[in-house]
C-alpha cells in the first residue's frame, strides 16, 4: 500500500474539527489558503464559485470585520473581471450595494457617490435622452417638495444655456399671458431702444440739422459760433451704469431701419462713429432717460483736430469759420456703407 494512499484513507477517518485544528495549530492558514485558491483555480476553476460564496457569507455574518469587507470590495471593483459582468448582472450588484447603504446618514458621502454617477452618465453628451429627462423630473419633484424656489431658477437658468431660444419662448410663454414689457421712461428725441440678453441697452436719440457753438484749440481755446451741423443721430451702448457712445450723421427726415448713416464730418470720432469721450466712464447712468444730455455734453466739450477726416480738402479751422451762421451742405457728407438697422444688429 502506498504511504500517500494510507495517509488519505487515514484523514477520511478524521472528525473535520481535528483537522482543521491540526492545519491551524501553526498558524499558517493564510498561506493555505492561497495555496488552496491557486489549486481550485487551477484545477476544478467550477468550484470558485462556492469557495467565494462561503467568504463572502462569512463577511456578510460578521460585519464587525469591517476592513476585511472594505478590502473584499476593493479588490472586486477594481477587478477587470467586472467588465465580463453583462448589464443586468452589473445592475444586481449596484443595486445590492445601494440597498445596504440605506441606513447611511452622512449626507456627504451620499452626495459624493450620487456625483460620483453622474460623472460617469455624462448626461448631456445626448441631450435628448430619456434618462436626463427623469434625472430632471426627479430634480423637480424633489425641489417642489420643499420649495428651493431659488435651486429651480438656477437649474432653470443653467439649463437654458443647452436650450434653443425657440424653445426658450414655448417655455415661457403659458407663464406670460398676465406679464406687461415696458420700457423705461425714454430719452427725449428716443428713435429706438433695444435689450440684450446680456444685459446691455442700446438707445438711439436724434439731434435736428442746426446750429452749435464750438469750443477748439486744448490752449488758447476759441470759440466759433453757430456752426452748421447736420442732422446727427447719436446712440449710446449702456451696461451697468456705463455708457459707450457712437455717432453719425443722417440725412433723412424720419429715421428709419434702412436710412443711411454718413461720417461726422467733424473732429473728435472715429470712422466707426465711436466717440473719443475719455471722461464718459466718469458718468454713472441710472437712469435711461439720463441718456438725453449726452448729445448736448459732446457738442459742447472742447474740440482739437484729432480724428479730423478731410485735413488733405480743408483745414478744420478753416471749415468751422466758413460755417459759422450757416447751414450744413448734407452734400459734403460721406457716406459709411451702413444703415441705421445694421448698427442696431452689429451692436
């Protein structure tokens, strides 16, 4: 008989106490079992199955061992193995591992592991999903509950920036039937007004074909009185108390989207019809109605040649006397290749 043979006709006589005492009386039970798990996984692989049920049964009996859980769950979410699971089974094991954080109170936690989902969704890389739409619907529900008005409008608005504006206003539009747009009290002379949606108001005031003094010359100013003007039309960019201002000359009598606009035949703008106006930012607008002085304040700031377009025809000094008293020639104007319409949408 071989001795290996009556060794194991002898350990089949065994009670499974006396054996197990005598393979941990040296205490190498760690080192068996892995010599165990690289047998069965080597040898009869069908048998894992069984062999990790009964560790984690033993897990699941002692929760007390809670860094051995820890590192039981470590090891499988960051095995590989995890991506042969199918969808369904992957579903099984996040729902189990949810249900058992039911009793989590730390609010923190939660937070992060919710987020955590979410980064891994990337909900709005199809805006149309089914999904987002229940996300939102659950955000909603949860936030009508207990009234985080303020949580709705900033999802809202957050919202918004992914949605077209045509879909903006079918929103919006149930909740306008009572709602009233008005403008504020409007400058005198106020030929349009226009709201952006960053915020920024535009305003256009028109000032009549007629007669100005000038003050020129930075030393030794002079005054020459009663120069012609054109008709001008003058509009201001305001946002957040400040203003931005442009002019230009017209010839038409009743301004509309397609009159022309022609160069300020004078000094002091630029070709884009901007105006050098260095201490305009020095001006607060709380008012849009404040708007209407502006005009008044630039005709009648000191003037210097610069930004002077027709010095090679005549001088600016020259120009200024042969129009004192007299009434400007609208055919001496030079025309910018734009309409009042166009300014009003490039704005």
């Amino acid at each position: 008989m071989l001795i290996g043979d009556l060794i194991l006709s002898l350990l089949d006589q065994l009670d499974e106490h006396l054996l197990l005492d005598y393979l941990l009386r040296h205490g190498e039970m760690e080192g068996l079992f892995t010599t165990l798990l690289s047998y069965i996984r080597e040898h009869e692989p069908h048998k894992l199955d069984g062999l990790f049920k009964q560790v984690l049964e033993c897990a699941y009996e002692e929760p007390s061992e809670t860094a051995v859980i820890t590192a039981i769950f470590n090891a499988i979410g960051s095995s590989y193995n995890l991506a042969a699971l199918n969808e369904d089974q992957l579903l099984n094991v996040f729902q189990a591992i949810l249900k058992s954080s039911g009793k989590m109170t730390n609010k923190a936690i939660l937070e992060q592991m919710y987020l955590e989902l979410l980064r891994r969704i990337h909900l709005f890389d199809q805006p149309e999903a089914s999904l987002l739409s229940k996300v939102i619907s659950d955000f909603l529900e949860h936030a009508k509950a207990v009234e985080h008005v303020e949580q709705i409008n900033e999802m809202y608005m957050a919202l918004a920036k992914k949605t077209s504006p045509k879909t903006l206003i079918k929103a919006a539009k149930p909740h306008m039937a009572n709602h009233k747009l008005s403008t504020p009290i409007l400058p005198k002379n106020c030929v349009f007004y226009q709201e952006r949606g960053d915020g920024t108001v535009i305003i256009g005031i028109e000032v009549e074909k007629g007669q100005h003094d000038v003050i020129f010359g930075d030393i030794g100013q002079v005054v020459y009185e009663q120069v012609g003007y054109p008709k001008m039309l003058f509009w201001f960019s305001l946002r957040n108390g400040k203003a931005n201002a442009h002019v230009a000359a017209v010839k038409d009598t009743i301004i509309k989207s397609d009159t022309q606009l022609f160069h300020f035949p004078y000094s002091n703008v630029y070709g884009s019809g901007q105006i050098c106006w260095s201490t305009l930012n020095e001006h607060t607008i709380k008012e849009v109605r404040q708007l209407e002085i502006l005009p008044s304040l630039f005709l009648g700031a000191t003037k210097n040649t610069d930004l002077y377009r027709n010095s090679q025809v005549i001088n600016l000094r020259d120009l200024l006397i042969s129009l004192q008293h007299q009434p400007f020639d609208d055919m001496t104007l030079e025309p910018t290749n734009h309409t009042v319409g166009s300014i009003i949408l490039k704005n």
